[in-house]
C-alpha cells in the first residue's frame, strides 16, 4: 500500500478509500441547496453540478490521471490544487471532451456534457491563444455569445450590449475597443473571465485564471468569483498559489495524478494532505505510465 | 486610466468604398464607438461591391461602344480591352483573387500558411490521373477543365489529409511532414505527366499550363467554372466568417461550446483546395501559395479587425489578380502567374512600408517620437537639476524665500525660480550625455517648440518649460522612490532605471505610484533626489 495511503488522516480521502467507504459524494456537511434549475431525469446520479466517476485520462497511451472520483458541490468555489503535471488542466479538458478519456463518465446537473453546454463555461489557460489575433476584446467576449446567436447570424448590437455587460463586471468596458494584443497580461485575463461571464453559465470551469496576473486583476477576479458563488453558480478553478487557497476558495481538491483528497478547505487543506500531494509523484504510477507509452517495447 | 476612443486608421482602400456603401458596417460614422452594427447581414454588404466589379470589368465597352471613335487611345485600349473574352478572363481572376484573398485570411490566422503550397503541388496526379481516365475511357476528351478540376481538388485534398495524418500519427513533425507531402505527390505527377506524353495518342499539350499557369487559356465556359466556383467560396466564408474566425482563434473553446470544430476545420480545408484548385490554371501550382497568403499579409499592415482584414485582402488580392494579368498581357511572352505575385507582392512591399499597423514607417515615426520625447525630458530634468544644484548658491533666491528655520528644500527653491536661471551649453554637457548628434541640436528643437529661451547667459526655460520640467523631475523622483521603498534597488543604481522609464509613465501608472508613495495628486511637490546630482 503507498505511503500516502497508509498514514491518511480522517480527513484525507483517497479514491481508494471513497470507493470502499462506498460513497461517491464529497458534499459538505451542512445541506445541500438545491439545484437553481432542476433538470428532470431519471439518472440516479446526484444533480451535481460536475460528477465524474472513475475516470482515467491519457495522453498516447500513457496516464496522467487516474481513476478520479469526484461529485462538486453546488455553489461552492473549489480550488484544484496539485504540483506541475499533477493533471490539473487535464481534469478540466477530460470532463469538456477536449482530450479523450481513457475510461469513466462524467456528469453536469445529472446529464452529459452534450445536453448543457450553455450551463458550462470554459476559461482556457491564457497562453493557449495567439494574442496578436486581429480582434478587439469586445469581440473575444462576444465568442461567448456564438452558440447562443447561432450560426451564420453577425453579432448584432443586443449582443454587443451583452457582452460589454460582461466587459463591465470585470472592469475592463473602457478597454471594450482595444486590439487584444495591447492588453496587459492581466487585461487579457480579465477579458477571457469576461467571455466566459457573457454566457451566463451556472458552472464555471477555469484554467489559472491568477496566473501571471497583477494585483488589481486578481482582486477583479477574486470579486467576480465571490459574485458568482452569491448568486448560487459553482466554479472550479485551477490555482497555484497555496496561500490564498483558504482565503478564496471553499472547498479544494488536491490533484496528484490521482485525486488525493477533496472537501470544505478547512477539513482537507491540512499540512498532511498538502504533503501526500507535493510528495512528489508517485514512483510506480509514474514508471507504468511511461511502459504503457512505449508499448511495452522494452 | 484615460479611455481613448478607438481611432483605428481606416485604410486609403477601404476609404474609397465608402461612398459605394460598401463599408458601413464597422464605419465609424455617427454611432457611439463602443457599440457598432448593422442592419445588413454581413455577407449581403458584399453583394454591392461584386455588382460593381462585375460592370466595371464588363460594362466599359457597352458604355464606350456608341461613342468613342475607331481609333481609340492605345492607353485606353490597354485598360479597357476591347475583346469580350480578354474582360471574361479579367472578371474571372478578378473573383479568383478575391476568394484566394479572403480565404488565405484564415489560413494566416490559423498558421497554415504552407497548406495552399501543399494543395497546389499534390493536385498535380489527379490532374494527371483525371486526364489518362478520359482519355482511356473516349481518345481526345482528356482535356476537359471540369474534370481535371475534380482530380486536382481531389488529390490535392488527399494531399492535405495526409499532412494532418503524418502530424497527428507519426513522430515526424509538421514541417518535414509538409515537404515530405509536397515533393511525393509533385514527384507522382510528374512521372505520370511523362506517361502522358509517351502515350501514342497522348496529346497533353496544356496540361504543362498548371505547373507555371496561364490566364489566356482560359475559354469563357472555364471561367464560368471559375467564377461559380469563386463566388460560391466568397459566399461561404461571409457567410461563416464567425465561425471560422472562432476556430482560428480558440480553437479548444470554440469546441468546449460544442461548435463541430472537425468539421469547420474540413470545410475550411475543402475551400483553401477549391481557391486552389481553381486558380491552378492562371497561376501554376508554384506560385498559388502567393495569391493565397500575400494579399492576407499585406492586409495585416492596414487593419487590427479580423472583419476589415478580409475586406482588405480580398480588394488586394482582385484588383492585383487583375492587374497581373493586364500585365502579363501588355508584355509579349510574359506569363500571368509571375506577374500576378509580382503586383501582389508590390502591394505588399507597399503595405510592409506604409502600413499604419506595423508598417515600417510607422514604427520608424513612433521610434522616433519617442527618441524626440526622451531627449526633451531628458533637457528639461538637466536643467531642473542644475538650477536645484546652484539653488543653495544664488544668495538672492535664499533670501527671498524666509527664514533658516523653514527653508524650503532646493528642490521646491528650483521648482520656484526655475524659469529666471540661465545655464549654458557647458553646464548642460557635463550633466549628462546627449544623444551623439549632440545637446545643441536639442536645444534648437526645444527652442522651436517654446519650452527654452536662448539669452546672454546662456539657455533659460520658458514658463511652460519650466512646468513641464518640474512634471518631468517629480515622475522620476517618484519612481526612484518606489524603486528604492518596494524594489529594494539601491539608491545609488535607480537613477538609470528611472531615466528609461519616465518617458512612458502613464498618468494611471504615475496615479499608481502617489497612491502607493502617498503623495496626494494634487501635491505637486518635487520630493529631493535620492542621489548626488551632476553639478553639485
């Protein structure tokens, strides 16, 4: 049995552990609220706003998450915490279908993804895009607009308006006509919270939204995410700074190849969780992931 | 933080057509500038600009026919050919540049610039291929333009799927995967092109045109081919023109929203092949790459707005298309293919130069104005600091200005009598270095724009200099500070720092610094140098 298996704490919930407790929820104690806008189904899976059952994800073959379970609570903001390549980012495209999955199923409100888009919004890692695109930051939050303007149709002046709303909540309207590429890293953030705020989503999937950003740009964020959790929405947002973990976020979910524990921060960000989760990897999961990417050609 | 309107230079091209009521949408004409649209669907705006080319091209004769004499100009001939057939090629390559204008856009923007170049040389077999199917199955029908199209849209699109097979299932990476691609199928047509000649009854004269392209072997019925074909792209990509620029963008986002990104991305494919495809026969495969990505590029330099950049290349790739092949025309022998990249890339050398994104001009003018700026700044402070230097000194100015016991500091004492002190050129050489056409050259500059007089001493500020130059001090001796108090640089080296510096500090950064200095706006104090200054 691995060490961080052997000297978990109460509170330290391993997968393995949750699949023998035979529970599948990680939901607070105090009772649930329920859901803003119950989806009638005949799933037995909780409503959960995003509920993944044992999924494993890999890159040509080898995995870089394994066996995840988790059901996030509703209305809480959740921080994903795990040291680099510890598959955080992973764990956002492999529940958005943006990188397969290996094996399990994943769950938004009780339905798959393909049925609530428009309740699901994705800010991806500031990085993954050309910022010297030819657009104005007024139209990068109107991309958040498309499905709902739908195809061929130009984005007409109610959308326009829509998305300048979105611009305002992030304090960036007075940037609404400016290139993209003369933002400041910050500002370009802001600008993808923006776009993702334009679609009026009730779960919010973000990708280091602080990372690299200045301090008037974080407090931004900080209050936009504050904003959403009072009014009901849940976001799970993927964030290294560990000391503003418990300031910010109420729940966190320690990601180290496999999930390590997930709870209320006060419960599961503990000095002994926060140790089984930068301990480093995980020798063996490490070394089988490497064989099943050559082949077994040893 | 000032908010500036966006004043985005509208290009002298895109001027032109506003009286055609081409250009509303993004028009800056009496609408608020945060919030602009439309009432006309963005691919219908276009619809006045096609109608407009179509008569320029075609209704010169109709227009001239009754009135002009016999014997015409031969200028005007050259311009407004006479021969129905010469005007249906021009209308032709006119919509042929325009659709390769438009869709090299998104492969610019999608960096895939080389997918063209790949689609051009892979139709090359089924050209080939399509040619030796017709001629087997009835002798002499092998040349049919339709037919060869089909082949060369399908090989080349083969072409491209093998790319993105090699890249996405293989180690090897996408350049070499590009010339792997690009030299076989080219290798294949050209073995097969020889099979065709050495057929008895081969008669592949023509066919050579698709290697380096010829506008005058177009028939009216091939260019009616081209044009539906052309039109049809241009219409497909106003049509998606949002969706397309989402996949060039964000591509990961675009599919999070569960756009069928796989398929926009085949579509987008198939129209780069058609573009191609169609343009094979003016241009050649060698140079078709050009006509796809030049006028894009060149747009790049004229505009910020994915809208406009489209609207920019497709102009710039028609109306060089046309002039190309006018060219190729007036000189005996010249092909049309060389000649249209050769008007394109003059466009482009035009929009590399003068373009006001990017433009070479442009940045040269802005490099310079900031050059401009920072040796002003750099005169003012100098002469500021000398005065604060000399402040103590000039026994008159301590005994205007109270009592020992509240004297004020000889950075207030300079602030308050800077613009009645002289200092020479001397003085001002050994403050600091100047730029190496030397401090005079400065000075003359900064007495033309009224910031120094010249007197018997020497160089005095005037009443605006002297504000300026107390702005000036006070923004660096803000910075030093911060420098010092959060930076932990020591006070000894902040000086340089500062000075590369204060030349771009923003109101909202200089904000920023008395917030965090608690210095209040107003307090237009110049708090004292944190270092030994030059002429104490």
């Amino acid at each position: 049995m691995p060490q961080w298996v052997a000297d978990r704490g109460t509170t330290l919930w391993s997968h393995h552990a949750m699949k023998s407790f035979g529970t599948r929820s990680f939901m607070p104690s105090p009772p649930v609220p329920p859901a803003p806008q119950p989806v009638a189904t005949g799933a037995e899976h909780p409503q959960a706003p995003l509920s993944i059952h044992d999924m494993t994800v890999a890159y040509h073959r080898r995995p870089v998450l394994w066996d995840v379970d988790y059901d996030a609570p509703f209305g809480k903001l959740v921080a994903v915490v795990g040291p680099n390549g510890a598959g955080k980012s992973t764990l956002i495209k492999a529940v958005l279908e943006l990188v397969p999955r290996a094996s399990g199923q994943v769950h938004f409100f009780g339905q798959p993804y393909r049925k609530v888009r428009e309740r699901v919004a994705y800010v991806p890692q500031r990085s993954s895009v050309d910022w010297d695109f030819p657009v104005s930051a007024l139209q990068v939050v109107a991309m958040g607009l498309y499905r709902r303007i739908g195809w061929f149709l130009p984005v007409t002046k109610k959308w326009k308006v829509k998305a300048l709303e979105a611009l305002e909540r992030v304090g960036m309207a007075d940037y609404a006509q400016r290139q993209i590429s003369q933002l400041s890293g910050g500002q370009q953030q802001r600008v993808f919270l923006a776009r993702a705020l334009a679609q009026d989503a009730d779960l919010y999937l973000m990708d280091e939204p602080f990372a690299g950003v200045d301090a008037s740009t974080e407090r931004a964020i900080v209050s936009v995410l504050w904003d959403l959790r009072k009014s009901g929405k849940t976001a799970l947002v993927v964030h290294h700074d560990l000391q503003t973990v418990p300031e910010y976020f109420d729940h966190v979910l320690l990601l180290n190849m496999r999930l390590v524990a997930a709870g209320p921060t006060s419960d599961v960000f503990t000095p002994d969780n926060l140790r089984a989760t930068y301990g480093g990897q995980l020798a063996l999961l490490a070394q089988v992931g490497h064989k099943m990417k050559l082949g077994g050609e040893t | 933080m000032e908010t500036k309107p966006d004043t985005e230079p509208q290009p002298s091209l895109a001027c032109g057509l506003f009286s055609f009521g081409v250009l509303s949408p993004d028009g800056a004409f009496g609408q608020s500038p945060s919030l602009r649209s439309s009432p006309i669907p963005r691919p219908l705006q276009r619809i006045p600009f096609l109608l407009l080319a179509a008569w320029l091209t075609l209704a010169p004769e109709v227009a001239l026919a009754e009135s002009a004499p016999a014997g015409r100009s031969s200028l005007l001939d050259w311009i407004l050919p006479q021969q129905f057939n010469t005007r249906v090629v021009l209308l032709g390559t006119l919509l042929l540049g325009m659709s390769a204008g438009v869709v090299g856009v998104f492969m610019l923007l999608r960096r895939r610039s080389l997918v063209g170049d790949v689609v051009g040389h892979s139709a090359l077999p089924g050209i080939a291929l399509a040619f030796l199917v017709l001629e087997i199955r009835s002798p002499g029908t092998g040349r049919s333009f339709p037919a060869l199209l089909t082949g060369a849209f399908l090989s080349g699109m083969i072409g491209v799927g093998c790319v993105t097979f090699i890249r996405r299932w293989t180690r090897i990476k996408e350049d070499a995967a590009l010339a792997i691609v690009l030299s076989l199928f080219f290798g294949i047509g050209i073995a097969l092109f020889t099979v065709i000649q050495n057929l008895p009854r081969g008669n592949a004269a023509g066919l050579g045109q698709f290697i380096f392209g010829t506008a005058a072997a177009l028939v009216p019925a091939d260019v009616l081919l081209i044009a539906i074909a052309a039109a049809l792209s241009l219409a497909l990509c106003g049509l998606m023109f949002k969706e397309f620029a989402l996949l060039c963008f964000d591509e990961d986002f675009a599919r999070s929203q569960g756009w069928p990104t796989v398929a926009l991305d085949l579509l987008l494919m198939a129209l780069v092949a058609a573009v191609t495809v169609i343009g094979l026969q003016s241009v050649g495969l060698l140079l078709v790459v050009a006509r796809l990505i030049v006028p894009a590029v060149s747009a790049r330099f004229w505009t910020n707005r994915v809208s406009r950049l489209i609207l920019i290349a497709g102009i710039i790739g028609g109306v060089s298309s046309v002039f190309g092949v006018i060219l190729s025309g007036a000189i005996p022998r010249l092909a049309a293919g060389p000649c249209i990249v050769l008007t394109g890339s003059a466009v482009f050398l035009a929009s590399l130069l003068f373009g006001p994104q990017g433009g070479v001009v442009e940045r040269w003018w802005r490099d310079r104005q900031l050059r401009l700026r920072t040796a002003r700044h750099d005169l003012l402070r100098a002469i500021y600091e000398i005065v604060e230097a000399r402040a103590e000194s000039l026994g008159r100015i301590v005994e205007d200005s109270g009592s020992i016991s509240n004297r004020p500091t000889p950075a207030a004492l300079a602030a308050l009598h800077l613009a009645e002190v002289s200092v020479s050129e001397a003085d001002l050489n050994a403050a600091r270095t100047w730029p190496a056409s030397g401090v005079r050259k400065v000075l003359d500059r900064a007495q033309r724009e009224r910031i120094v007089v010249r007197d018997a001493a020497g160089w005095r500020l005037t009443t605006e200099g002297a504000a300026e130059a107390t702005r000036v001090v006070r923004n660096h001796r803000l910075w030093e500070q911060y420098l010092v108090a959060h930076a932990d640089i020591a006070p000894s080296h902040v000086d340089r720092d500062a000075d590369l510096i204060e030349h771009v500090l923003e109101p909202d950064v200089i904000a920023e610094l008395e917030r965090l200095l608690a210095q209040r706006p107003d307090d237009h104090d110049v708090p004292p140098s944190l270092h030994a200054l030059p002429g104490s």
